[in-house]
C-alpha cells in the first residue's frame, strides 16, 4: 500500500515506507524515523520493548518490527506529546491488550473506559503504521 493513499494527519512529518529487508544499521532506522542516532541509543535504555541484536564491534541491528516500535515511540512523543514514562507505560498496555491481560486497576466500569481509550489510541497508532 502506497504512502500517498493515506496521507499522514496535519502537522505529522512524512516518513519514508520501510524496505523489505530483514536488518536495519542503526543510521537506516535513524532517516526512517526521522531521529539521531544518540536518540535512538537513549531510548533503547528507556523502553525494554526496543533491543535491537548487537554484532561485532557492537553494532546495532535493528528488525522491522523495531523499526515500527520506534516509529510508535517518535508518535508518542512527538506527535501526542507522552512523556518517556508516559509513552513507556502506552506501549506496555499495548502489549498487556496484545496479550489479552488487564491493564488498569480499580472498579469495572473505570477498566472499561481506560480500555475504551486504549483501545481507540490504538487503533489510531495501528492506522499509522499501516501507511508504512
């Protein structure tokens, strides 16, 4: 599917589709998503869900489906404005939803509506990526 057939909400920058490819250096994903290299490797120290495979000389190789996870992170912070806590605890409720686990405490009706909103906030990041 083609970038031009979802154009990206006012205000959000235009990222380049993702390759076919298996293995991404650490400065591929920095132009793919649009961020420095120092920010990527900070942010592999913020979110557990980022740990792209090291090789020789320590070198980064990140998956296409790191790739998306940073681009969720940049969204999170750049566009919605979440702190790193903010965005760190967003993306652990998406993988707890994933996985069909709880992610909210108190009465029943208060766990619906934060899934409700979860689940909305979702679905707008899952139409994000399916431009990609």
């Amino acid at each position: 599917m083609s970038q031009s057939a979802h154009p990206l909400p006012e205000g959000e920058p235009q990222l380049p589709p993702v390759p076919e490819k298996r293995y991404f250096a650490i400065g591929e994903v920095a132009q793919l998503c649009a961020v420095k290299p120092h920010v990527l490797r900070y942010w592999e120290q913020e979110f557990p869900q980022l740990k792209p495979s090291k090789r020789r000389g320590n070198r980064r190789y990140y998956q296409r489906e790191d790739v998306y996870t940073v681009r969720n992170i940049r969204h999170l912070l750049y566009e919605e404005g979440f702190t790193i806590s903010g965005a760190r605890q967003r993306l652990q409720e998406f993988a707890a939803l994933k996985q069909g686990k709880a992610v909210t405490s108190g009465s029943g009706s208060d766990q619906q509506d934060a899934l409700r909103e979860i689940r909305k906030e979702l679905e707008a990041m899952l139409r994000l990526i399916e431009r990609f």
